[in-house]
C-alpha cells in the first residue's frame, strides 16, 4: 500500500531539481570548437523556487565569469580543421627523442617554508610518465611536438638516448 502511494505522489508532485545540478547551463559557450555545444538551453527550469540559486545575485556575477579547464584535444579546428595541440602538455611535460615523457614532480612550488633542503632536492627532480600516460600524451599533441627538437646545451642530452636496451642502442656495448 506504501509503495504504491509514494508512486503516485512522484507522479502527481512535480519535480523539482535545483538550477545549479546541471552546469552547463552556466557556463558561457564562448569557446568555438567542435568540442562545446552551442546549443545549449539556457532557459531555467519553470518550477524552480523564488530562493533558488537562480535569482541569487552573487552567485549569477560569478557565474558569468566562469571558466572551465578544458584538456581535451580539438580534433579539427574552426579555421583550418586540423587537429591541435593541448598547450598544458606542452607546458608541463618535455617529449624525449625515444618518445618518453618527463616532468617535474608535484608540489614543486608548493609551501617551501616548511619543506626541508633534502625535500626541496628531490622536488627539482625529474620523473618518467610511464606508458599509458605517454600514449596519452602523444595523442594530445600533434606532429610538430612529437619531432626530436636539438637544443644548444641541451641540459636533457644524457636522457635522450636508451642505451640500456638493446633496441634502442646506439653505441656498441662494452663487453667486458
């Protein structure tokens, strides 16, 4: 008996979901790629509250200004319909002649006051993407970026090159 009058109250009682679940209604579609929809509804929802979300002031000043970080990869541009470069990447991350990808570690700039000398030491310092992160960010990036750039006092020379593998080597191996 419960459970069929909780079933017909959801029927008859109309549903009432906050403004603020759905997000895209918020943000601008400013962005021109075939990524963002440009289609997007801004019309509210008709049942909504008179203290809703909506009518707030300060929360409509700061939507408006709104930006979403966005890494995905636009696979063909407005202008020219080529695929482009996720700059994050490019920023963040430095492609090694064999394809792997270096970076600095996390929390690099973070809070150094209270971190000690030995941990600052080892912030400095570069770690390996392993493979899925690598195949991931070979596809964020285009042609250009996955070329060997030489550098005058290449500080990464040393790590260019994969003389552990037998593949990869360049030299012969010294055999004792």
């Amino acid at each position: 008996m419960f459970r069929c009058a909780t079933s017909v109250l959801r029927i008859l009682l109309p549903r009432t979901i906050p403004y603020y679940f759905n997000a895209t209604r918020i943000v601008p579609s400013e962005i021109k790629s075939f990524s963002t929809l440009n289609s997007i509804n801004t019309t509210p929802f008709t049942s909504l509250r008179n203290d809703s979300l909506v009518k707030n002031k300060q929360i409509l000043d700061i939507s408006k200004n709104l930006v979403v970080p966005v890494r995905a990869v636009t696979k063909f541009s407005l202008k020219s319909g080529k695929r482009k470069t996720v700059k994050a990447v490019v920023k963040r991350f430095f492609r090694l002649h064999w394809g792997g990808w270096i970076r600095t570690k996390i929390g690099k700039h973070k809070k150094m006051w209270k971190k000690s000398s030995a941990q600052k030491r080892r912030l400095r310092q570069h770690v390996f993407c392993n493979g899925t992160q690598n195949n991931l960010l070979d596809k964020m990036v285009t042609r250009f970026w996955k070329k060997p750039k030489y550098y005058v006092n290449d500080p990464y020379a040393p790590y260019h090159t994969r003389e552990e593998f037998s593949i990869t080597r360049k030299k012969p191996r010294n055999e004792y």
